[in-house]
C-alpha cells in the first residue's frame, strides 16, 4: 500500500503496451502501477515512475520487484511457471495464479484441459516424433497446422505443414510441439471477460478478430451477425474463467468454422489486443477491470458506448515519408473523431507501434475510417 494515499500498489511484470495502458487505467484510481521493465525505453517504462529494470526469468528481480506491491499480475506470459509458483509461496498475492496462467502459457496443457472439460477444441496431438505427425496428417489430412507449445505469439510459433516432412526441422530442435487440424475458418472471434477473487465475472460483447499473416490487424465490436452463438461464446468464456479460476482479464480466442461452430484457440490471462476497443468503446476498458480484478473491486459496467467500435493495429511501415508527428496532423485534420494510441516505440517495418479506434453508428463505416487512419499512420498517406 502507498502509504501517503492509502491506495494499492499493483506490480505488473512486462513492460510493454499493455503495461502502459494500464498505468494509464490507473492514473484515475489513484492506484500505483509498479512495472517489472526489461528495459528503460519499454512503452511503461517510459511513463510509469516505479519501473524496476529487471529480467522476468530471475526470480532475484522478481522478488525485489513484488516486495512492495500489494498484489502482482502480468503484461504477458513468459515469466516461467516455477517462479510463479515460488513468488505465492513467498507470500506474495499473485493474479492469475500459476495454477491458472499455465493454460495460457503452454499450448499443450490448455489443450489437455479444455478436452477434460469436454469444450470443443480443434483435433489434436502431441507431436512426440515424424511417425506421430505422419500419423496425425492421417487421420485428419494435410495441412496440418503445428505450434510451439510455449513462447509463440503473433503467429511466431506456428506452422502450416503440408508434409510429414515439414515437421522434420521443428522436430530437430526438439521443442515441444502440438498438432492441430487446420480449421476451415469463417472468421476469428474474442470473448473477453474479467474475473474477480470474489468470482464476479464481467463479460463484454464477442468481437471478431481479422487476423493477417498471424498478426491481428483489426477487430470489429461487436461481432456482426451473432445471435445465440454471441451468448454461446460468452458462456464458454466464463464457464472457463470460472473452472481454471482465472483472476484478471481472460481473452478466449475462437474459430468459427464454415458450419458455424465455435472452437477454442488459445487463452490469454491478460488484457489483450482484442480488447483495446474498450478503452473508448465500453464504459470500463479492459485495463481497468484488470485492475479492479486483481485488486478483488466490484467489477465495471461492459455495455458499449457505441453501436459500432473498430479498432485496428497500426504496424510501422517502410522508412522515409513524413514523419510520424506530420502524419499524426493530417490524420487529425481528416478524422478528428479517430482516436490514436501510440506505445512510445521506435518504428520498425512490421512491428506493432500504435492503435486507432473508431466509434460510430455504422459498422463498415467506422471500419473504414479506422483501416484508413491504420493505413495513413504506417505509409504516411491513406
Ligand atoms: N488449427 C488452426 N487452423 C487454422 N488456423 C489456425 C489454427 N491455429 C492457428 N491458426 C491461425 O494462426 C493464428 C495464430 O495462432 P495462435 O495459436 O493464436 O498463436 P499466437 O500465439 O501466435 O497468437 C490464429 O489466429 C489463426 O489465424
Ligand atoms: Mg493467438
């Protein structure tokens, strides 16, 4: 606790985006935001006074980090699930708890877990050697998709194979590595929910995910035209949050398939891309209700706060063209209801360096205006 306010300190371990939107969600609660930064130009570390430079696979620097801090939580999944384990047994209050964020950190667990729970999941394998690949492609035919069980993101860590032979390198390096059929996609959704210690859970409308190339570009709230499978999905993500007593923002990422079935892809216990939307878009972002999870407040109201809510990535782009602060102009000029959010990175072609939002009445209108605010902010004109 902060002794000259009487308010909670929260310790998130990363440094990056989500990190400092959450100290943004912050600020206004009078909380503390303590971040565990790998380095002093990370996106938090840029804004919040309490960083501690530190690495999230020493558990020295972890615990350092926790000690003043009246409950720890992440800004993504990497910190080893052992350090995790030894940070609750230490005394320090830790949301999600290991036992929890282990299902978001290693693929294969998550997937052992959901089919124990009997929720409709891809098929798949472990893929232990070539003749289990060889025999998985068989049974559910090529392509097949593979992935490293633990340490993937943003399509990093995943592989379509089309031959048994394909699995032949990833195999060699001797990373586990999970199987899955290669779904017909119709598209991707979200359903994102936030649990309290006390179980109250807050779910906000499912969303619909574009992915291109691994990377999710834009997301549409709420998604278009999902009737009970709307509910179905929010149901699946609160039964989750519920059995795997998850604390914090769950994302649950799902396919639907061209029969319109829901699958579960993966989980995230954190608050996620495809919530950024709700920063402007719902009366409680995700970020504070991460923060009023873990902390064990009553949790916010999740309505919109529009019929229609896009956001969309903005990756950095080529070098040369205006400068970033003559771009942020024009985009004002053109749109001065988008709103922008940049992360305080060095631009490299690729690299997810900002998001736009757009709120409005009509869905493909505001999806356009985000796209071409996205487009705009990554080549300099749109
Ligand atoms: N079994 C699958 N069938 C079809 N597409 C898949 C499958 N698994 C993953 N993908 C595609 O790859 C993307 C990234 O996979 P995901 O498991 O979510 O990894 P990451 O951890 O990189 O987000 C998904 O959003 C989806 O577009
Ligand atoms: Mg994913």
């Amino acid at each position: 606790m902060d002794r000259r306010t009487g308010l909670p300190v929260v310790g998130m371990v990363g440094g990056g985006q989500l990190a400092r939107m959450t100290q943004q969600a912050a600020i206004p609660l009078g909380l503390t935001l303590r971040v565990l930064s790998a380095r002093p130009d990370d996106g938090a570390a840029l804004v919040t006074p309490q960083t501690v430079l530190g690495e999230h696979t020493s558990y020295e620097d972890l615990a350092g980090f926790a000690a003043p801090c009246d409950v720890v939580t992440f800004d993504h999944e990497h910190v080893p699930t052992a350090l995790v384990e030894k940070l609750a047994a230490d005394g320090h209050t830790v949301y999600p708890s290991a036992a929890a964020l282990i299902h978001a950190q290693d693929k294969l667990v998550m997937r052992e877990r959901l089919a124990a729970l009997g929720l409709p999941v891809p098929r798949w394998a472990p893929a232990a050697d070539a003749a289990a690949v060889a025999a998985f492609g068989t049974e559910v035919g090529w392509p097949l998709v593979a992935k490293a069980a633990r340490g993937g993101y943003d399509g990093k860590g995943v592989w379509v194979l089309d031959t048994a032979a394909d699995a032949d390198d990833l195999l060699a390096h001797g990373v586990p590595l999970l199987l899955e059929e290669k779904v017909p996609l119709r598209r991707e959704l979200s359903a994102l929910v936030a649990r309290s210690p006390f179980g109250q859970v807050g779910a906000w409308p499912v969303v619909e995910t574009v992915q291109r190339g691994g990377i999710c570009v834009e997301v549409l709230a709420p998604a278009r035209g999902l009737a009970a499978a709307g509910a179905e999905a929010q149901e699946l993500a609160i039964t989750l949050a519920d059995r795997l007593g998850v604390v914090g923002v769950l994302a649950v990422e799902l396919f639907e398939t061209h029969t319109g079935r829901l699958l579960v892809n993966e989980l995230a216990m954190r608050p996620h891309n495809s919530g950024h939307w709700t920063i402007e878009g719902s009366r409680t972002s995700q970020f504070e209700q991460h923060l009023r999870a873990v902390l064990d407040y009553p949790l916010g109201v999740t309505a919109m706060t529009a019929p229609a809510v896009v956001m969309a990535n903005v990756l950095g782009g080529e070098p040369g063209g205006p400068s970033l602060d003559e771009r942020l102009h024009h985009l004002f000029a053109a749109d001065p209801a988008i709103r922008v959010h940049l992360y305080g990175k060095q631009v490299r072609p690729g690299r997810k360096i900002a998001h736009v939002t757009a709120l409005g009445d009509d869905l493909d209108a505001v999806r356009e205006r985000a796209a071409r605010a996205a487009r705009h902010l990554r080549d300099g004109h749109s």
